[in-house]
C-alpha cells in the first residue's frame, strides 16, 4: 500500500520546464521530461566534501528510472514547479542524506542531456562538519572517496554520466 502511494506520487510530480538561462516558460510531469522529449527542467547536484578534502558520493537505489546502482554526486534532485533552487537543494539534502544546517555555494550550472531526458543543472558544494545519514529509500550507500579514487573510477561504468561530466569542473572551482 505504502509503496504504490510512492509510485503514485512520483508520477504525479510537476517540473517546471525552464529556458538556458533558467527562466520559467512551462511546466510538465516528470514522465513526461523523462520520455526522451528533450524538455528542459532543472535540477540540483551538491558535492560534499569532508575536512580531508574527501567527497562524499551516494549510490543511486535500484528503483531509480535513470542510472540505478550508480554513483552519483552527494545529492541530487528535481526542482517541484513553484520551488526555488536553493529551496530544492536544501530540501533534497535533508530528504537524501538527512543535512540539516548545510550552508552550500553556488559554483555553476550547466545543460546535462542523456538519451532520455535535458536538465539545467544548478552546482553547489559544501564541506560537512558531520557525517551524512543517507536515506535507504534514495540512496542505497554512500561513503566518502578521495580524489585520487574518484578520478580513477571515470569512464569504468561505476559512476553516473551526468556526475563524470561535471567532476572536474566541481575540482576545480574546489580548489579557489
């Protein structure tokens, strides 16, 4: 009973779909963006690092309809039609690995496109004071990886595309 109420909330969900730039022109299902149409909608990523400079990574459920089993960025999601980025970041932070008082910076936003779906990607970062508590309905695990892990994991089908396409960009701007 439970489980079909998720379904049915997942199928439910609104997007706002957004122009390059990020303006609202639109809005649709969440089916619907991820039915190969191309329709642009946002999303948040945030990278969080450890005090060792260590970056926490989750693994996607099984559930997921793009990329289960993978690895991803610390956390990922929607932007709900009506909801601010920040709002979505720090909503997903709490609901994916339970991060209350995370005080994330902006770095940059990008256009991710896979086969299925365009996303307007909002990155953030943030170093954690504590450790997370990853959600077991989101995410499957998580731990933190060192650099040198991380960059050795590229292009083996261990992480997702949209993570390895922003990773050294996020380094980078890490690095300032």
């Amino acid at each position: 009973m439970c489980q079909d109420k998720v379904a049915q909330n997942k199928v439910a969900e609104i997007f706002p779909l957004v122009d390059a730039d990020g303006k609202v022109t639109g809005k649709a299902t969440r089916a619907e963006c991820h039915s190969g149409s191309k329709l642009l909608h946002p999303v948040v990523h945030l990278h969080c690092f450890d005090a060792q400079g260590r970056l926490y990574l989750q693994r996607r459920a099984a559930h997921k309809d793009t990329y289960p089993g993978l690895w991803d960025a610390s956390v990922g999601g929607h932007v709900d039609y009506g909801e601010e980025v920040e709002a979505a970041l720090l909503r997903e932070a709490q609901e994916e690995l339970g991060l209350r008082n995370v005080c994330p910076d902006f770095l940059f936003r990008h256009i991710y496109e896979s086969e299925v779906e365009r996303e307007l990607v909002y990155v953030y970062r943030a170093t954690l004071s504590s450790p997370p508590r990853p959600d077991g309905d989101e995410v499957s695990e998580g731990r933190f990886w060192s650099v040198a892990e991380v960059l050795a994991s590229l292009g083996k089908g261990i992480l997702t595309p949209s993570f390895e396409g922003e990773i050294h960009r996020v380094l980078k701007n890490s690095e300032q």
